[in-house]
C-alpha cells in the first residue's frame, strides 16, 4: 500500500502540454493588453476607465461574471458543498432579489448621473467628507480582498505541480498588471470574457469527465442523499445558524447588493454601458452567469464526495488546505488525459486574474477621482491622468503580493473573505442606502452612523474569526469516512486535524458572546443596519434636511414620487451643474 508521498508524486502529473495551456491563456490575456494599449490606444480618462461608455452588453456581462465569480468562489464553494452540503446553494435566492433590488432601486441613480467613481455620489448627496470616507473604505477592502484572489490560484497550483506558492503569485501578479494598466477597462472587459469562458469550460470538463468516472449522475445524487448531503431549506431563525434560508435569501440580498450595486468593482461595468435599459440587461445576464456557475460549483462538491466517500482527502492530510480539495480532485480525474488539468488550472487562474484586474482597474479610478484630482492645482493632462492610474495598479500589484505571506496562515478563504469584507461593507452600504432612499438624512448623521457601523463591525467580524481560529467556535460537517483508504497515512491527522474531520460546536462556544457567533451571511445586514438606525437616532442630534431641497437625481426613482421637490431639473441640467461645481472646486484649490 503506497503512502500519501508516492500518492501525490503519482498525481502531479503535470506534463507539458498542461504547462502550454496555462502559458497560452496567460498569452491571451497579454496579447488584448497590448492590443488595447497600442493598437486601440484609449485616448482619454473616460476611454481608459469607462470604455467611452460605448461597450456592448454581452462582453460586460461575461466581465460581470468573470469578475465577481473569483478563484474563491471556484475552490471554496465545492469544498463547501463537500463539508457541509448543499444548504448554502439557496443563496441563489438572495442572487434574484439582488436582481430586482439593484434594478429598481440603485442602478437608476447611478447610470442616470454619468459620474466615473461611485462614491462622487457621497460628495454630491452629502459632502466631501462622506466622498473620502467612502473611498478610504474602499481601497482598505481591496488592499485586505486582492491578496485572497492571488493566493488561491497559486494554492491549485501548488496542489498539482508542486511549485511553491510564493513563486507562481508574483507571476500571475506582473502578467495582470501588465495587460489591465496598458489597456485600461476595454483590455479588462475582454479578457474576462475569455476568463469566463474558461472558467465554465473548466468547470464543465471535470463535471462530466467526474461524473463519467462513478458512473453517471445519478451515482452523484445517490450518494450526496444517503449522506445528508442534499438538503431542504432550513428555516430557522435562529441566527447563529451558520446557513438558514433567511439569511442565505435576506443576508443574501443584503451582500450581493453591495457587492453588485455601490462597489466601485461591479458598477464601474455598468456605467461603461450606454444606457440603462442595456445596465439592467446586463444586471439580468449577470444574475443567469452566476446562477450557472454556482450550480456547477455546487455539483462538483456532491461528485468530490461521491469519489472520496470512503477517504477523505482532507482528513489524511492527501489535501493540504481545504481549498485544495478540488485541484487534487482534478488531478484524480483528468490527470491521465494530458493538458486537461492544465486547462482547469488555467481556468481557476482565469478567475483570479478577472477579478484582480476588475480591482485594480477599479483602485485607479477611485485614486484618481478621489485622491488626486480635489487637491491638484490645474487639470491633469490625459498623458498625467493615464500615469497616475497605471503607476497605482503597479503600486497596489506589489503590495498585494507581500501580503499573500498573512493571507496562508488565515485558513479556508470563502467565510474569512465574506467575513472580513463585510467590515467595510457593510457601513459603506448603510451609507449609500440612507443617501438613495432616506432624502432627510444629512452629512453629520451618515458619517456618524458609517463611523460606528465601521468600529462595530470590526469588533465582531474580528473577534469571531479569532473565535473560530482558536477553534472555540467550530461547526458539523457531514461525515465523512477514512474507513477504506488505499494508502497508508498518519493517523495523528485524525485527531489533530479539527477543521477538516467531522467535528460538532463545541462547550467552548456556548461561553462566546452572542454576537460572535451569528451567522457570518448577517454580517453585511447587520454592518448596513446599525448604520442606518445610528444615523436615524442621530438626527436628534444633528437635524435633518429638507427632503424637498434635495436634487432628485440623487434619490431613487421609486421614492421620488412621494415628495415636492423644489427644483424638477433634467438630468442632462444636473450633470452640468456636476461639471461646474467640480470646476469651480478646481479653480478654488488653484486660487
């Protein structure tokens, strides 16, 4: 009986036509930069960050989904359907009313007022203080967010070649600066769509050729039911649930709105789109491509079970990391047909650089727009404007790749990403959600009710990660059996290896706070929602405005109806009032 080291030396079979696949999507993906950069140079600000608002809906949506569906969502939600089954699936519920929600609500404001970074929004609804709080919060979130996105495809990397992690991401790291800063959004856009299409023909290539292996999907869904793993909706209310229907549908909501809606990353796509009747099509082809690729996600968690049903990857420690349960997957089923694990990986590296591109892209917009542009003298030639943001992406590129050193010792990364994320999220939601819908909330109570929602999310997201990591929180998985392994392995593993064997939550637990141990889908919920009742009580303080003397461009079409406003201008009248209240603030700082 061979063990785990004659195991893994039998897999990594990478051969070179695997290398020639990952080498030509890398290639691709230079080639449009350098198209875009020289051959279809952007010849302005507006080219580089919003494609001249002219790009069609098809090439955004693929980018949409290609951004937002990262290398964490391509390892971790398998592994997750693997662990735990397949309850956090119903989260497609809160997908769909992000859908309505975002249509409705943000995405009109947004399209209508023809700004370039999101959070102009805050200056022009409130003032320039809530502008800075929104961007400060923004690049924080990045710079925590981009390091996770680099570090997963060079784990799957790791897990099949054996090449060190921190030789492969300052690799993927120059190729993805390279093409997004020559090229601006257009070489960004172009590439996710060649990313996207990768990515679900990876995911399609193991679904199958897995599938065909056990013989059939039927084999698939008879097994993932006899171990519990196909679940009904649970509808508890307890929210220390780890997954419920409530808060994968209403968290849901709440989260991928955020995500979707007001973050620079998403809604820089849809303003690079003519009009809004094309931003809505693309906010609909986005929701069916993320339907799509969670499904196939979620079905390849049931068939890695339905293969290691007997022995557990994870527990035998044949899979290092709990992110690299679907690489060594891929390696059991495809590593015998050369270059088709070389087309997986190049698929999970498609998705890291999609959404690591789709960032900085988005990072030398909002440090532009934001941190340069209000304190500069005279206007910036377009030759300055295109440095600036090319020399930001470089800058954040670098910083990104020495972070990947924290970023491995923070364990699984689809609930630590959620978690951390929903820091700033959520307040930053809160934030967006009083300006569109609440015309009476003035600047001094939204930065108060950002500002504590920032500190009181911070206090719980860190403290229960802490929790978790010492292991004082824990959660069940479904079992999951070592009994008939063909290879010899330490059987320490089986004791000292909590996060991956069937554990329960343990006494520790019922000692931590409560709020510790809520569901980390409530956390940007609860972020947006101590942000909005602290700036509500905080008008006792600080007065409210007069809703009627508030522009109603800058409110939702939905709750317009319900006041008088004083001034029923256009909106093509107010976006030159933008333009001569940004260019009397010019002359102001010049004088």
């Amino acid at each position: 009986m061979n063990n785990i080291v004659h195991i893994l030396a039998e897999l990594q079979r990478f051969s070179w036509l695997d290398y020639v696949a990952i080498a030509a999507m890398f290639l691709v993906c230079i080639f449009i930069g350098i198209y875009f950069g020289f051959m279809n140079k952007s010849v302005s600000e507006n080219d580089y960050m919003l494609g001249g608002r002219k790009m069609l809906v098809i090439p955004i949506s693929f980018s949409l989904v290609a951004s937002f569906i990262s290398g964490i969502t391509l390892l971790g939600l398998p592994t997750e359907v693997y662990s735990y089954g397949t309850q956090y699936l119903y989260v497609t519920f809160g997908v769909l009313g992000m859908g309505i929600v975002m249509g409705v609500l943000y995405l009109p404001v947004f399209h209508d007022l023809n700004i370039t970074s999101t959070y102009e929004y805050l200056e022009l609804r409130f003032d320039r203080r809530l502008r800075m709080f929104g961007s400060v919060m923004f690049v924080i979130m990045n710079i925590a967010f981009l390091p996770i996105v680099i570090y997963v495809p060079a784990l799957a990397f790791n897990q099949v070649t054996g090449v060190a992690v921190h030789t492969i991401t300052p690799i993927v790291c120059i190729i993805c600066v390279f093409y997004t800063s020559l090229g601006g959004i257009k070489a960004v856009i172009w590439t996710d769509v060649v990313q996207a299409v990768s990515m679900v023909g990876a995911l399609t290539l193991v679904a199958v050729k897995g599938s065909m292996d056990i013989g059939g999907f039927s084999v698939v869904m008879e097994r993932a039911w006899h171990s519990n793993r196909l679940e009904a909706p649970d509808f508890s209310i307890d929210p220390t649930v780890r997954h419920t229907f409530w808060c994968l549908f209403v968290g849901g909501i709440f989260y991928w709105t955020q995500t979707n809606a007001v973050s620079q990353n998403m809604i820089q796509r849809y303003l690079s789109l003519p009009t809004l009747k094309d931003a809505r099509k693309a906010l609909c082809l986005f929701c069916a491509g993320v339907l799509i690729l969670m499904a196939l996600c979620g079905y390849n968690g049931l068939l890695i079970y339905a293969t290691y049903q007997d022995c557990d990857p994870l527990t035998t420690k044949l899979a290092k990391a709990r992110d690299q349960l679907l690489p060594l997957f891929v390696m059991d089923t495809l590593g015998e047909l050369p270059g088709m694990t070389g087309l997986f990986i190049a698929g999970v590296f498609s998705a890291a650089l999609s959404s690591l591109s789709t960032c900085l892209n988005s990072m030398s917009a909002v440090v532009l727009e934001d941190f340069v542009k209000p304190y500069v003298k005279q206007q910036l030639s377009n030759r300055a404007s295109t440095w600036i943001m090319r020399l930001v992406v470089i800058g954040v590129g670098v910083v990104c790749v020495a972070l990947v050193y924290v970023v491995e010792h923070m364990g699984t990364v689809l609930q630590l990403t959620m978690s951390l994320e929903s820091i700033t999220n959520g307040p930053l939601f809160g934030i967006f959600t009083l300006g569109i819908l609440l015309p009476w909330i003035n600047g001094n109570s939204a930065m108060l009710g950002g500002c504590v929602g920032v500190v009181f999310m911070s206090w719980v997201s860190l403290n229960a990660q802490w929790a978790i990591a010492s292991g004082a929180i824990s959660y069940q998985t479904k079992p999951l059996s070592v009994d008939h392994c063909d290879y010899t392995f330490d059987t320490a593993s089986l004791v000292s290896s909590v996060p991956n064997a069937t554990h329960t939550i343990g006494q520790a637990s019922d000692d931590i706070f409560p709020l510790y141990r809520i569901s980390y889908m409530w956390y940007t919920c609860l972020g947006a929602s101590v942000t909005i009742i602290v700036a509500l009580l905080s008008t006792f303080l600080f007065g409210t405005n007069d809703p009627n003397s508030i522009d109603p461009t800058l409110i939702t079409p939905s709750i317009r109806k319900f006041f008088r406003f004083n001034s029923q201008k256009s909106t093509d009248t107010y976006n030159a009032d933008i333009y001569l209240k940004n260019k009397l603030r010019s002359d102001e700082v010049a004088l």
